[in-house]
C-alpha cells in the first residue's frame, strides 16, 4: 500500500518502518513518532492512523518526536492521543518549532493531563530486562557527573525533533539519535549516500539512517505535512530495536 508514489490527502495507513540498531537477542522496541501536525479536520483521521501503526509495532516505550499539533483547538486530541497511547506503553515527548510557535507550556499541558512525559530539556531512564535506557530530550545538559551516571547506562537514546542536532550529538556517544522534521522534503527523487534528494540540496541533514562512527541517525519521514501531497515518501512512524 505505502509503495504507492503518489498520496494526496491522509488516505493511506501508516507506513511502520524497522530499523536495527545493534545486535542485542531481546532489543527494547522504541516506537518514534513525529510531526503530527494535528488540525481541524484531520485529527481524527491522524490519531487513529497512529493508534492502528502503534498497536502493530508492539513498542516498550512511545516517543513522541515534536510538531504534534498546529492548533491551540487541536489540543485536545493530542491528550486523548498520549492517554491512549499510555495503555501500550510509556510515552516520552519533545516539542518541534510548531509546538514552540503554539506556546510549548500549551502543548506540555496537554501532554502532562494525558499521561505522558515531558523530556524536551530532561532524561527519563527506562529499563528494560537487565538494561538501563537513558532517553535525553533536546535542551538536556549533562554536567559532567551527570555524564558519567548516563555514560553507565547501557544505551544512550537523545530523542530530537529538528535532525541539524545531528551535527553536535554525532560526538556525543549517543548510541541512537532521532529526529523528524521533514518540512519541505516530501517529494523524494532518489536517495544518495544515505541521504534524500532534492531535498538534501537544501537540508544538509536529510537523511534516512545515517551511521557515524559512534552514532546512528535515523529521521522519519513523519505522520503528516501541512501541504498534504506526497511523491515517494510514505507517511510513517519508526520502530527502532535498539
Ligand atoms: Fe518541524
């Protein structure tokens, strides 16, 4: 279904990609979803596309990668969403410039009356079986005793929303960094080198997955757009075994 080239309006399911990382027998299943981009007339469509994507992927543990809603009325569906959400899993959330652009105290209300976690400048440990997980949000500064604690724990996730934090976190022993952000980027004309063209011509950060030498990016391609055409970039959300 999502091998179709070309999707005007929302009508097709979720794309749920899996990505690897690393070789662990029992990986902790992270599921990262951004750029939802709730609006009139579309929320409803949107979040039971994502309840349906989540409820397949079985995840340990929700992400919510920013750019949630673009209303102050939308509001409301993000809290159903977060609580529904919470019955599969725990749900961790950062904001993207629309959430910051709507008012993040706003959308940190919304996501704090449904249940989910605020991590945009914090770090939530999960575990998991005999693992620690540290989840970092964006603006999360460690001091240096703070690195040593989270260099302990067994991998290091930082949850983002714009992928240019690539550029600063590659170095910082993360194990996984995630990102969303696609704006403008969702007619894909062939991949090179990792990365989506003609849209890397003018993000230097549009990628898929990415491998650096300590790190791994990966980006999604996102829930929605505000332009709602598509051209050989599924709508999706990404199911990280780490
Ligand atoms: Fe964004």
């Amino acid at each position: 279904v999502n091998g179709n080239l070309l999707e005007i309006g929302f009508w097709q399911p979720l794309l749920v990609r899996t990505v690897s990382v690393g070789d662990e027998p029992t990986p902790i299943r992270i599921l990262y979803i951004s750029d939802i981009h709730l609006r009139p007339h579309r929320s409803k469509r949107l979040c039971d596309q994502i309840l349906v994507a989540a409820r397949s992927a079985a995840p340990d543990v929700v992400l919510l990668g920013g750019d949630l809603t673009d209303r102050r009325s939308e509001l409301h569906h993000l809290s159903v969403l977060v609580t529904q959400l919470r019955q599969l899993a725990p749900v961790l959330v950062v904001a993207g410039n629309h959430d910051l652009n709507l008012g993040v105290s706003l959308v940190r209300e919304a996501v704090d009356s449904g249940g989910g976690m605020w991590i945009h400048d914090s770090m939530e440990l999960i575990s998991h079986g005999s693992r620690v997980i540290s989840i970092a949000g964006p603006d999360y500064r460690t001091e240096p005793e703070d690195r040593e604690e989270a260099g302990r724990n067994d991998v290091r996730i930082l949850c983002a929303h714009n992928p240019r934090i690539w550029k600063t976190a590659r170095d910082q022993s993360f194990d996984l960094v995630l990102a969303g952000h696609l704006h403008g980027c969702q007619f894909v004309a062939f991949e090179y080198h990792d990365r989506l063209y003609p849209g890397a011509w003018f993000y230097p950060y549009c990628y898929l997955n990415h491998r650096g030498q300590r790190s791994m990016l990966v980006v999604s391609r996102g829930v929605s757009d505000l332009i709602p055409i598509r051209w050989r970039c599924p709508r999706e959300v990404v199911l990280c075994l780490v």
